[in-house]
C-alpha cells in the first residue's frame, strides 16, 4: 500500500536504463515470445549477428555492453554465445552545406536560393531575397537546421532515386554529401534505364552478329562477378559504379544493328537483377516491361558464365618513340614476334614509319609496345 494515501500501490517497472535494453535484444529477437528471457537453444541457433552496421557511438558503447552482457548471459545459462556480433561495420554520415541568414539563424536547405557555379556561387533567402552566407558542410542536425526531409526527395525523385544516390556517391564507411545535383545525377540514370529497357522490349527481334553478342555477353557477366564479389564485402560505390559502365555498354550495343537481340536482353534482365536490392520499384517495373511473369525479386540471384570471364585478348598501349600514339588488341597467347608482326600492320604505325624499318620493338608481355624509329 501508498504509505503517504494507504491506497493500493503501482510498482514502477521501467527502471532500467535504455543501454540496458539494448545490451541484449538479439537474444531477445531470437524468440521474443518465450516466457523466459531467451530461448536458450534458439540464442545459440540465430547467434551471433553475421554483421553488425551502427555509427562510431556503437562501436565504443553498445558494442561494448553488448559483450559484457552476452559474457554475463552465457554464466549466468540465458545462452552459451560470448561474443554476439561476427562482423562490425561502422558507415559514415549523410552531411549538407549549412546556411545562415542576416539575423545569425540558421536556415534549411528549402528555405534558401541558388545562382552562379562554383566561386561565383551565391545564396539568397528564397522569401525575403536576403543574402545567405553559405556556411562549411556538416552532419545533419536539427540544431544547424541543414536536414533534407525524405519525404521532398521522395515526392520529387521517388525512393528509389534516394537510395541509388546514398549507394552511388561514396564508400559506405564514409560521410555522404547530399546535393540537389548528386540527387538529379542519381535521377537522370533512373531515366535513362527505363529508356534503355523500353527500347529494347520494343526492338523487333534481330540475330545480329556473333562477335557482338559474346562482347556484350562478356561485359555483362564479367560486372555481375564484380558486383557479385562488391556487394558482400559493402563496396556499394564500386557496385554502382560497374552498373553505369554496363548500361552505357548495354546503349552502345543496343544502338548497333550487330547486337543479336538475345544478347540485349540477357544483358538488361540481369542489369535489373542486380539493381533490384538497391531499387526494386524501378527494377519490378522494367522487369515487366521485358515481359517477365515472375516478380524479379522471386528470381534466384544470377550466376555468372565462368566461360565468359576468360580473358581471350589483352589490349596493348603501343608508344611511338616513348610516346603513346595508339592501342591494339592481341590474343593473350601471343608471343612477341608475333606481336610486333602485327603492331607493324597497324595504319598509324606504318604512317610514323613512313617505309622505313623500325631501329627496334620493344615488347613487354602484357604491359606495352614501344616503336623506336
């Protein structure tokens, strides 16, 4: 009972800090209906978390805990796990410009108007016509008002355009500097997809050239052994960057009447494959587009053709006394004569030489060819 009103008590539950909480969830997580506070066999079953994504705070704080608390549990028989996380991967921030207005308030990114390029960058208020003094880049906060709200982005861009951009712009394990450009970049290439893959589902169908559709064929698989190495080991930058290479490899081919039309679509069904974790609303979309039935998310993760990732041909810079003046492309089982056979049939060659024999050829095997007249 209340000694001070001798009514029936409460007793007050919540006593623990929030740090307590969250020093053991994962276990919790497990089987957060059991009766006690872990299912012993289904801790030991789901643990430890393969990887661990937080900021710099849960590296030197929960982290911590969360070792302590996992050492404690397993004495104490909640678990037979010590260590509860295999992986920790700390990501950086989203950061943006700050801006301030005449008064020394801080201003959002909404609030504030741009003219000029570079140095000659300038900002006003976008209702007073104020000038703004573009402050440094800094972490979002509430406190320096430089957040962008989602929901803008989205209404503007869509979602999948926000995630794209995030993925696009640097190492994960870096502070990523939201732009209105890098966003329209990000948007542009959105557009530019759905272009590719409409004029592709519309080609009426072609046999095209066998050459060009094993080119096609190697550049596709060959990034999809990239991005299959890139994304486990959260290189997402390097993963995109190889999908932009692709789909202007994927328009060049498509602008060609060579490129058989099995080959095209191979080439953009798995593009869209690998899209789809980072934007699956535009990959479900072009993969209905193609005349798919299943959901592109139902599909298995591609595999790539080992037969197409070997190397047939090396591309050789080839200098003119020391200087660079053209390339060629050998089969890689090429000795150095017959390398320097034919660098000698090459047009730019013979022009420099002009009917004269060369003094010498210098061969290094799979590096560069150097004509010395």
């Amino acid at each position: 009972d209340c000694p001070s009103c001798g009514k029936p008590a409460m007793r007050e539950t919540d006593t623990m800090d929030t740090f307590v909480d969250s020093s053991w969830y994962f276990a919790r997580f497990a089987d957060p209906t059991a009766s006690s506070p872990t299912n012993v066999a289904a801790a030991n079953r789901w643990l430890p978390v393969d990887q661990y994504i937080g900021g710099i705070e849960h590296a030197i704080l929960h982290l911590l805990y969360s070792r302590f608390f996992a050492r404690a549990m397993s004495i104490t028989g909640h678990m037979d796990v010590q260590e509860p996380f295999k992986g920790l991967f700390t990501q950086g921030m989203v950061v943006h410009e700050t801006y301030r207005a005449q008064d020394g308030g801080w201003l959002q990114p909404s609030e504030v108007d741009f003219s000029g390029e570079g140095s000659s960058r300038v900002a006003v208020h976008a209702v007073t016509g104020e000038d703004v003094q573009i402050g440094g880049i800094e972490k979002m906060s509430k406190s320096k008002r430089n957040t962008v709200d989602p929901d803008d982005i989205i209404a503007s861009y869509g979602a999948d355009t926000a995630r794209w951009f995030v993925l696009s712009d640097s190492p994960p394990d870096r502070d990523v500097i939201w732009t209105e450009a890098g966003v329209e970049g990000a948007h542009r290439f959105v557009q530019r997809l759905w272009r590719l893959v409409h004029a592709i589902s519309d080609r009426s169908d072609s046999k095209g050239t066998e050459e060009a559709g094993l080119e096609l064929r190697k550049a596709t698989h060959k990034t999809l052994a990239n991005v299959d190495d890139m994304i486990p080991n959260l290189r997402y930058n390097s993963a995109v960057a190889q999908l932009y290479t692709l789909v202007n490899a994927i328009e060049q081919a498509q602008k060609s009447q060579s490129t058989p039309s099995s080959a095209l679509h191979e080439a953009v069904s798995i593009t869209l494959q690998m899209i789809a974790p980072m934007m699956p609303h535009l990959a479900e979309e072009c993969w209905a587009v193609l005349g798919h039935a299943q959901m592109v998310s139902e599909t298995d993760w591609p595999e790539p053709d080992e037969s197409l990732l070997v190397e047939t041909n090396i591309v050789l810079p080839v200098q003119i006394n020391g200087k660079r003046k053209g390339e060629i492309s050998v089969s890689v089982d090429l000795d150095k004569s017959a390398v320097e056979k034919a660098v000698l049939m090459e047009s730019f060659v013979q022009s420099a030489l002009s009917g004269k024999e060369p003094k010498k050829i210098v061969v290094v095997p799979g590096r560069i060819v150097n004509v010395v007249i």
